[in-house]
C-alpha cells in the first residue's frame, strides 16, 4: 500500500506497481489462500473482521488517491468497487492455467486501473 501511495499522479507508475503486487500474489499461492480462509473466519470472528475491515479501509484510501492524483472521477465508493474487483482478478488468474495467469491479470488490471 505504500508503495501504491507513492504513485499518486503517475497512472503508469500505479498500474506497474499494482502489477507487481498482484504478480507476487500468482507466485505465492498461500497467501491467496490465507486471505481468504480469513475473510470467511471474519464472517464469524468480529476480532478478525475488525483487523481485515482496517486493512481494507486503508487499502481504498489508497486507491481513492491514487484516483485523484490521476485526475480521475473518485469517490469511496468507487475505490471500494476497484478494491472488491482485485480479489477477484487474483482469484480468477489462479483458476486460470498456469501459462496464461500473468497475461490475463495484466489485461484485466490495466483495464480496471484505465477506466
């Protein structure tokens, strides 16, 4: 996230980075998994729906500003939908096979990033 707080007015600076986070996440399947054995813990535990709800408040006032850094409509609501739609891009590449896991999470980010 600090990274991405970093490329605030540097769309092509975000969408790289963003990039090379989520192409982390392709070689590091477990923690893909961790995160969401915890999102469905935190459906039953408050103590850990408390801590993810922080991470992702913290995550979409990053988006949101990278968003206005680059000149582009924002609103939290907005940034939220970005953030909710990068779960499921990793998810969707890893169901994808092996050789076209990193085109596709390439494409998909760049055109939710450019929009």
């Amino acid at each position: 996230a600090l990274e991405l707080a970093g490329c605030e007015g540097d769309e092509d600076r975000a969408v790289a980075s963003t990039l090379a986070l989520f192409e982390r996440w392709l070689e590091e399947r477990e923690l893909v998994l961790a995160k969401l054995e915890l999102s469905r813990d935190a459906l039953r535990d408050p103590a850990v729906s408390a801590v993810l709800s922080s991470w992702r408040t913290r995550l979409v006032g990053v988006v949101d500003g990278m968003l206005t850094g680059a000149g582009k409509s924002h609103s939290t609501a907005r940034a939220e939908a970005m953030v909710a739609s990068f779960d499921g891009l990793i998810v969707a590449a890893l169901q994808k096979p092996l050789a076209e896991r990193r085109a596709f999470l390439t494409e998909s980010l760049t055109l939710v990033l450019h929009e």
